[in-house]
C-alpha cells in the first residue's frame, strides 16, 4: 500500500526563510541541517515533511540494512561485505520522536546472540534509516538532553558509535538533521543551539490575503490529497532538478580569500564562540552560491547566508533575546566590507594582530546582564503603611546575578533526566545489578550467573548456554530535573527598593540555575489579600524571568495563602507528571499579616501560615527558606516557616556557590580565602 501523499513543498505560503534553509541544506548536507523555531499552528511540521519528495532518489546496496552506497560502501558497516547489486529508492525521511529510548535512537545490541553464538548481532536504530536522508526532530527541546548529544554528535562526525558491554559497532550516520521547537515549551541550551547549522524563526502572517490563501490551500489538500500533489507536481519537481543541479555544482563554487575575509569579520563583529560559525557561514555562502547557478561566493551569499547561521549563535544565556536586528546585520556587513578589502599580509607569522580586529561600533551584543525595568518613585525603604494599606509599587530592577548554589530534593526519584536530584535513570552509572527493574544487560553479572551451571547444562561449543534466570539488568543512578516553585513574597514589608531588588536578582540566578539543570518551573507571587500563579509549571524559564520583572510590590503579607496556593499548584501538577519531585523555594521575611480567608492580626496570620506550612511539609514536599529580613532588629520568623516546612533556611547571600565555597575554605583552614 503506498503512502499517503505529503503537502507538496511548493504548494507552501511564505516561510521564505524557512524554505531556503532547507533547500541549502539539501544542497550542501554538511551546513548542518536546520533548527525551526516558531509557535504552534505555523506549518513547521508541514513545510520539513515536504522536503523529503524533492532529495534526489538514491543507488542502495541490496540487503544493507545501513543503506550503504555502492560507489562508496562503508568499510565499517556492519553489514560488510557487500554484494554486487544495488536497488533505486527514494531519500528517506525518518521521524524521532520525543520519547525515544537511547536504542532506538542509536540502535541496540543482541547481547543473548552476542553470548551464546559469537557474533556481533546488531540491531540498527533511527540514525541508520536517516542515514543519506532527513531526520527530523518535533519538539527537538523536549527531547532529552543524553538523547540530544548523541544526535549533535552523530550529525556532525557523519557516524554512529555503538560502545555498549564490550561490543563496538560503528557505521556510515549522514543525514540532514531538522528539528522544530515552540520556544514557549523551553529553550535548548545555548551549547545545543550552536551545533545545528541554521535557525529559523517563524511566525503565522498578519495579512489577512496569505492567511486566506493558507487555509484554502490546506482545505483544498485535505479534500483531494492525491489531486491537490498532482497539481502541483511539476513544481516540486522543478525544484528537485534545481537540487541535483546545485549539487553536481558546489563542488566547484569559489569561495574568494575577500569573502572568507568577510565571513570571518562578521563572525568576529558578533563575537560568536569558537570557530563553527565561521565554517557554517562560509559552507551555506557556497551552497547559496551553487542554488543561484554562479561560479564564486559573492557578498550577496555572505548576507543570506549571515541572516540564516548567526542568529541563535548570539544567544548565550538562558534570559538572552535570540535572534538579531536588521541594523545590527546592516552594520556588521558594513564594517566587514572595509574587512573583505584589506589585503592580508603575506605571512601570518610576521603579523599575530592580522586576523579580523574587533566588532562593528555599536554592532555587537551587549555583554551586560539584562535588567527589568525600573519604576517610579524614589529610592527609599517603604515598608508597608500602618493599618494594612494596600500601596502598590512598580516593578524594580534585577539585582546582581551569580551562579546560584545546589538545591536538591531528598531521596532517590525517578523522574525526567536532569542535573538536579539523585535519580534512578537510563543513562546514569551503574550502581548494582537487579533481576527485577532495572535498564539494560548487566554483562558481568549475567555471566556469573550462567557460569557455574555450564556443565551441568552440557556446554559443547564456544557460546555461554544461558537460562532467563541467568540474566540480570543495571540499576542505574543519574540526576532528574525537578519542579521548581518560587514562592514569592511581593508584599509592603519586602517592597524596600535595595531589597527587591536583590530578592529578584537571587530569584534570576535561580531560573539561570533551573535552566541549566532541565527543571520545570512555576512562579508564585503573595501580596495584598490573596496569592496568584504568576507562571504555572513550564519549561520557559525565559518566560519566568520576564514575568518576575513586571512583578509589582507592596500592601500586606498573605503568607498563608501563598504556601495554600503553593499545595495546589504541586498537587495539580503531580496528576500531570507523577515522577517529577517538587522543590519550593520560598523567598520571604516571614512577617505574616493576613491569615486564611482575609482573617487580620499578626498573631492570627502568622499562626494560620504555620500551619499552612505543617500541612505543605506533611505532602513530603522539599522546601527551602530563603530568609530576605534584614535589618537591625531580626524577628525570626521566616525561620519558624522554615521549621514548620522541615526544610533549611538560608540568607540571601548564602545561595551563591560562591559563598559555600569560601565557607568551605575558611573550615578547611585555606590560607587563600579573602578576607
């Protein structure tokens, strides 16, 4: 039964330059295929579907399951040696989706077979469908990161590596690699980002005439899809010939020492790190060049191809904006023409300033930490007004940033992989072999079990005669991502502008923290009479952060609702993803002032918000104080919450790893701690 017919990739509306990354990479697979990023309902998934139709058809040994080619079969293939025939088939487009295992994704070893026979029997995972074809990533953010590396790894070397229980397989992995992602559900990290080629930033039109002509054309496919590719037929394979045109010529496109020049000029005017930029910009500035039909690398390429390598490469921390703007680009280019004109010298060694000098004035990323806005008023300590009133204050600034300190959940979970929490995981160091549970062969436990009963079973030959009893699996630990709540104590007595300040810039060191950790985060901010969700559990800490700006402050402090609104949004949560182990951080001066249903009186509020922490506390859910009184007369109060949570109190200044490391040297006696 033949497939159903796909969108035809010419039948798409705009996405201009989501259509020309793809097309360059089809061109010139070495660019390093593409990352689309874009919200949800904007045709990602159509758009990297319809590319498949267009890659030229492919020569295939016969029954190699690695699909190698028969001008140039790998010499490593686990397959080897080959036969003589070959058979024609179209490039595959192979799928990998969120929840892949490690061996599906990398393929998976016989061990049994491995041990009772003595041969290498190797099952072939996803990469080796993909291999002279597409593999493409939906919701590349979610997957996890293990899985990820594995993926960057592969694309960019070409092969797959099979290290596994003493058995190595290596084979032939070239692919083009697509991923597509919603910002909204998490961001790669910044190390991930730089390993895929291009990025694209997509987004629905605002012109009501590409809409319409959008929606008739999907109507028109979903009501004849057979039909509707025909007619559009001739075009996509007019685009397929441009392909193997382009192809058969950017072997011998040019690339002029004044282009490379330029090329190394804007990478150098954007400060990217390291040199991939450089290599990416340059192979998509030829690809672009073969696609247009021309001989060399001219500085229309350099442009097309800059708008397309150098965006996501500035992005560096989780809170940065990605992408670039139009005069930024314009000006970079302008500054690296004055660069492509300049004759280097004519031997580097005489001359170690003589590579590209600088960025473009004004052009460049700003290197300072990004800030929230700062509200009005005066900076002067206002705490709350005497009769509760319930004064607002605009948003402050972020304070100083640092890298935050290790907070941990107790115990051992299970939940998503991480950098958080001791976890039972897939990939993590094995600790002991199991015969219940567990993930993958234990080899030298299977054979200590099947050993002393080879006689007895009648052993002839050089195999291992195994039972089902005989086989035991690894109990691996690693580290889980956790979900991390920040309860928030917005209210009058935490408004000083010096102290909110600092609260917001300990809360941003701790998103910066979560992110690089792969945890799921959620704000919860308290004031006035009642507590809110500011952000329920996402995977966004760039979302967090921006909403943590546009916090406001002031009136009183509903402790008790807040840590009640805290219990809710764990339980909802824990329906939704069972494994993953929350973690509250609490930021507040205790200084309770509104009790349970609007109930007035310090001594009523401060008794219903402790046991309103007795009753988060009995759920077994960890949590951490995060002390913000200061001041010379200290009531303690934060750390009767603390107390009642059963978890630790801290000082602001104490959740810097910083700060732990210096105690730790001045017990240690180290003669290099400052004073």
């Amino acid at each position: 039964m033949s497939a159903a017919p796909r969108f035809p990739f010419s039948a798409v509306v705009g996405h201009d330059d989501l259509r020309l990354a793809l097309l360059l990479n089809a061109v010139h697979p070495r660019i390093g295929g593409v990352l689309v990023r874009g919200e949800k309902g904007t045709a990602k998934s159509t758009v990297v579907r319809a590319l498949a139709s267009l890659l030229p058809t492919l020569d295939v040994v016969d029954d190699c399951r690695f699909g190698c080619d028969p001008a140039a079969p790998d010499p490593q293939c686990p397959d080897a040696p080959h036969g003589p025939t070959a058979t024609r088939r179209p490039a595959q487009l192979v799928e990998l989706p969120v929840g892949a295992t490690e061996d599906r994704l990398i393929g998976s070893l016989d061990l049994e077979r491995a041990l009772t026979e003595g041969v290498r029997a190797f099952q072939p995972g996803l990469l080796a469908g993909a291999h002279r074809g597409v593999l493409y990533v939906d919701e590349v953010n979610l997957l996890h990161d293990h899985l990820v590396d594995l993926l960057l790894d592969a694309a960019a070397m070409g092969r797959a590596h099979v290290e596994r229980d003493g058995v190595s397989v290596s084979h032939a992995a070239s692919f083009l690699l697509v991923g597509t992602m919603n910002p909204e559900e998490g961001e790669l990290r910044p190390q991930l980002l730089d390993r895929f080629g291009l990025t694209v930033q997509v987004a629905a039109s605002r012109e009501v005439g590409t809409r319409t002509e959008v929606v008739r054309r999907r109507l028109a496919f979903e009501a004849d899809p057979a039909g509707f590719a025909a007619h559009w037929a001739d075009a996509d394979a007019e685009l397929a010939e441009h392909i193997r045109a382009a192809r058969a010529r950017v072997e011998d496109v040019v690339l002029p020492d004044s282009e490379l020049r330029r090329i190394s000029a804007l990478c150098a005017a954007f400060d990217v790190d390291g040199m991939r930029a450089d290599l990416v910009l340059a192979r998509t500035a030829i690809a672009h060049a073969a696609w247009r039909g021309a001989d060399a690398v001219t500085e229309e390429d350099v442009e097309a191809a800059a708008r397309l390598a150098l965006p996501h490469r500035r992005r560096r921390d989780p809170f940065d904006e990605p992408g670039m703007a139009e005069d930024q680009l314009q000006q970079a280019l302008s500054d690296a023409a004055e660069q492509a004109e300049d004759q280097p010298p004519e031997d580097p060694d005489d001359d170690p300033d003589g590579g590209p000098d600088g960025g473009p004035g004004g052009g460049g990323e700003p290197q300072d930490e990004p800030t929230g806005p700062t509200g009005g008023g005066g900076g002067e300590e206002q705490d709350q007004q005497p009769g509760g009133g319930d004064s607002e204050r605009a948003p402050v600034g972020a304070g100083q940033s640092f890298r935050a300190r290790l907070l941990e959940v107790p115990g051992l979970g299970e939940g998503a992989p991480g950098r958080r929490s001791r976890a039972r995981s897939r990939s993590g160091r094995t600790t002991r072999a199991t015969t219940v549970g567990g993930h993958g062969l234990h080899l030298t436990a299977t054979l200590a079990a099947a050993a002393p009963h080879q006689a007895a079973r009648g052993r002839s030959g050089p195999g291992l005669v195994l039972r089902s009893d005989d086989v035991r699996r690894s109990l691996r630990e690693g580290r889980e991502g956790n979900l991390v709540l920040f309860a928030v104590d917005a209210s009058g007595s935490m408004a000083a502008r010096d102290r909110m300040t600092a609260v917001s810039g300990a809360v941003l060191s701790l998103l910066r923290d979560a992110y690089q950790r792969r945890d799921k985060v959620g704000v919860i901010t308290f004031r006035g009479d009642k507590a809110e969700v500011a952000l329920p559990p996402t995977s966004s800490v760039d979302i967090a952060a921006a909403r943590l700006r546009r916090m406001r402050t002031g009136g009183r402090t509903p402790l008790a609702d807040g840590l009640l609104r805290t219990q809710h949004v764990i339980r909802t949560e824990s329906t939704r993803d069972p494994q993953r182990r929350p973690l509250v951080v609490l930021l507040t001066d205790g200084k309770a002032t509104v009790g349970v249903q609007g109930a007035t009186g310090s001594k009523q509020a401060v008794d219903d918000a402790l046991r309103a922490a007795r009753v988060l506390a009995d759920t077994g859910t960890a949590s951490v104080v995060v002390d913000c009184e200061n001041g010379p007369v200290k009531l303690g109060l934060a750390n009767r919450v603390a107390t009642a949570l059963g978890g630790p109190s801290l000082r602001l200044e104490e959740l810097s790893a910083e700060h732990v490391a210096g105690v730790v040297r001045a017990v240690s006696g180290d003669s290099g701690l400052a004073a």
